[in-house]
C-alpha cells in the first residue's frame, strides 16, 4: 500500500500520577529524518524511543514531540548535615571568644545557616514509566501510519488517473506519426513533380529520401518504452514497503521518452500533445515526491 510522506499521529495516557502526549508530524525528505523532542527525565530512552519509531517510518523529515505532565507522587525529603552544623557552631564560638560576644545560638536560627539542612526530591524511577511511554508511542505511531496510508491512498488514484491521460496521449501519437510520414510523403512528390515538369519522376530516390525522413521522426520504440513503464509504475505502486524512489526512476525515465518524442515532433498538433505529455509526466514526479 502506497504511503505519503505527510502525516499526523496523536496519542496520549493519563494515570494519578502523570500524564503522557506525543504527537508525531512529518513532511516529504529524501532520506530518514527523525527529530526527537522529550523532557529530561526521558533522555535516557531517547534510542529506545528511535528504535519503535523505525517500526512506523522509514522515509521523510519527521518531528516527534513527548510531554509529561504532573510528574506526580514525588516526596521531599530533609536531610540534616552535622559537620557543616559544627563548623559553624565552631566559627560562632570563635568569633565570640575573639570579640567577647555572646553566642545567641539556638537550634532553629542554627538550621536557617546555608547547607546545614538540604531538601530532597525522591522522585519515582523512571523505568518504571517507559511501558506507558511505549504504550503513547505506538498508539500515536499507529495513527501516524494511518493518515500517511489515507494520503497514500489518495496520491495513488490521483496518479492512475493520470497515467491514463498518458496512455491517451501515447495513443494519438502512435495514431499521428504514420499519417505524419504520408503526409510528408505526398508534399515531397508534389514539390519534386513541379520541379521536375514532364520528366520523370525517380522512385528510388524518393524512397530514400522518406527513409531518412521517417527515422528522424519515428517514435514507435519511444512509445513502446513509455507504454512499459506505466505497466512498470502501476505494479510498482501494488508493492509493499518503500517504493517512491523506485517511482521517482521510471517517471525520470518516462520524461526521458517525452523529451525524445518532442524533439522528433515535425508537426504542430504532435507538438502540442507532446508537450500535454511532458506535462502530466511532470504533475506526476511532483506527486511521487510525497511517496515514502
């Protein structure tokens, strides 16, 4: 199933003590482009978190986004440090004996002193979080998956539709080259018989002359070929997995053969469809560019 390189997916978990989003967005690239964008506290999952996300892209410039929210059920606690509480006791009491001051020293204005009494956070292990975050990664990573499929879905009939076009294009080429070449066929006779007056006209040297003509302007193999690959492209767009840069090829080369059918055009009207060809060719390598 085609996928496009555009896509969105949401997901989210709330439990008591925390509340989990990612959201995953992603535009058409060339290669595999992924941008992680979490709190601290998930740092240490950032190649977990790449590793399930291998699972759901493998193609364009992606931006993922994680946000914990009430981080809950963290305690504090008071840790009290007796060797900076007797360093400054000891400071005090020589001050004091230096200047003949009074110790003053009381218990509570001894603890307000910096670093005698420290707050800790005991936070909960964050290990302990990473099922639920794998959980919101893949429901998000699902979703994802599936805008990029409906998007696919839609590129891919709008691509058939145009590769019918096309084939309607190669066919009134097919049709026009050989009364092209009658064509011409004729106005070289007319031309030669009045130059020529009452003598007699050479067949052999007329024939030689639309032989050349006619392998100027024959495109039978050209057509032949663009005919092969839009057989080619649409079993191509049938195929699992990444297939835009395999598409990306036959439709270079599809433009090929339409550069090559316009440089042979003789004729106005092969002209113009040569050109409407060279242009749904072109509508369609924009398209691919959004193809995984």
């Amino acid at each position: 199933m085609i996928k496009s390189m555009t896509g969105f997916g949401h997901g989210e978990k709330e439990t008591e003590q925390y509340k989990i989003t990612v959201e995953i967005k992603s535009v058409n690239h060339r290669y595999c482009d992924l941008s992680v964008k979490l709190p601290k506290k998930f740092n240490a999952f950032e190649s977990r978190i790449r590793n399930v996300m291998k699972e759901y892209v493998t193609r364009g410039k992606t931006d993922l986004f994680i946000v914990l929210e009430n981080f809950g059920s963290s305690r504090c606690r008071v840790e009290y440090h007796q060797e900076m509480a007797e360093a400054y006791v000891a400071a005090i009491d020589q001050a004091g004996e230096k200047f003949g001051l009074e110790r003053g020293l009381t218990g509570s204005s001894l603890v307000r002193f910096p670093e005698v009494v420290t707050l800790s956070e005991e936070e909960q292990d964050v290990e302990e979080i990473f099922p639920d975050l794998e959980e919101v990664l893949r429901q998000a990573g699902e979703r994802f998956v599936e805008s990029r499929e409906a998007e696919g879905a839609n590129l891919r009939e709008d691509i058939l539709k145009k590769l019918d076009i096309i084939q309607s294009l190669i066919s009134y080429v097919e049709e026009r080259s050989p009364e092209m070449l009658r064509e011409y066929r004729d106005k070289l006779r007319r031309k030669v018989e009045e130059a020529l007056g009452d003598r007699q006209l050479d067949e052999g040297i007329l024939s030689t002359e639309l032989v050349v003509y006619a392998d100027k302007v024959c495109v039978d193999e050209e057509t032949v070929r663009l005919r092969s690959h839009i057989n080619n492209m649409r079993a191509t767009m049938e195929m699992e997995g990444t297939i835009g840069r395999k598409l990306d090829f036959i439709v270079q080369e599809m433009n090929r053969e339409a550069n090559t059918i316009l440089s042979k055009a003789n004729d106005q009207a092969l002209s113009e469809h040569a050109i409407d060809l060279k242009t749904e060719i072109e509508k369609i390598r924009e398209q691919i560019q959004n193809i995984e």
